[in-house]
C-alpha cells in the first residue's frame, strides 16, 4: 500500500515513542492507542483552524497499513481536507521510525470531522478567514 519512496503528507502535528504499557502481549501497540494519537495531533490543527474549542463528531475512516511495534517513533502528520460551516475535516498520516532500522514508514491513515464550539460546547461557525490561515 506505500512504496519505499513515499514521503508523509501534511505538517508533522506530534510526534511520541510507543512504550510497552500501550502494548499487547507480542509487542504491538493496541489500535486504540494508535487511533487516540490521531485524533490528538487532527484535534490540534482543528482547534488552529477554528481559532479555539473543537470536539470531535466523527472518525469516518481509519486504515491500519502496518503494525507499530514497542519502541517505536510515532509521528502523526495532518492536513486539512475541508471546512464546513461549522465543522472541519482533517486527514491524519501516522508514520513510524523503528529504533533498529531507522526507516520511515507509514502505519495508518485516516480522516477525522471536527466541530467548533463555543466555551459552552454550542456549536459555532467557523471564522471565514480559518481557509487562509491553516495553510
């Protein structure tokens, strides 16, 4: 599904190192953990767009490539795939760097709706200059 040559898409958004307490009994770092850092690093640009509070409403889809093994430098990269009135859509790459190998490769994908809300979790609109500024 990725060839040798790819590269990540989007801006590096965080990046952590996969210990064992996320792991399951062979070494490979359970799904939820994985999905969970996703939806931290798209929450992160979401909330830069919507200029503050964020939740999300949707994982509309998720693509597990390769296992991510105990040790390993997770980096979640984000890019914006659109702006609604009040929602945001961010598309999330994981990519992995294994301690041993040092060579980079893409473990998951997935894109995540975001809504702004306001101080009392009300849906609000997205400011119009949120296209501009995300770039």
């Amino acid at each position: 599904m990725t060839n040798e040559n790819a590269t990540p898409r989007g801006k590096l958004t965080l990046r952590v190192i996969a210990l064992d307490r996320d792991t399951n009994s062979l070494g490979d770092i359970y799904a939820g953990w994985l999905v969970s850092q996703m939806d931290l690093a798209a929450n992160s640009m979401a909330a830069q767009v919507a200029q503050g509070r964020t939740a999300t409403v949707s994982i509309q889809r998720v693509d597990f490539i390769s296992p991510v093994r105990v040790g390993s430098e997770v980096s979640c990269y984000t890019e914006l795939a659109g702006i609604g009135n009040s929602s945001i859509k961010i598309e999330v790459q994981v990519w992995t760097r294994d301690v041993l190998t040092e060579t980079p490769r893409k473990v998951s994908e997935g894109l995540f709706v975001f809504v702004a809300v306001d101080q009392a979790g009300r849906i609000r609109k997205v400011p119009e200059e949120a296209d501009s500024n995300s770039q």
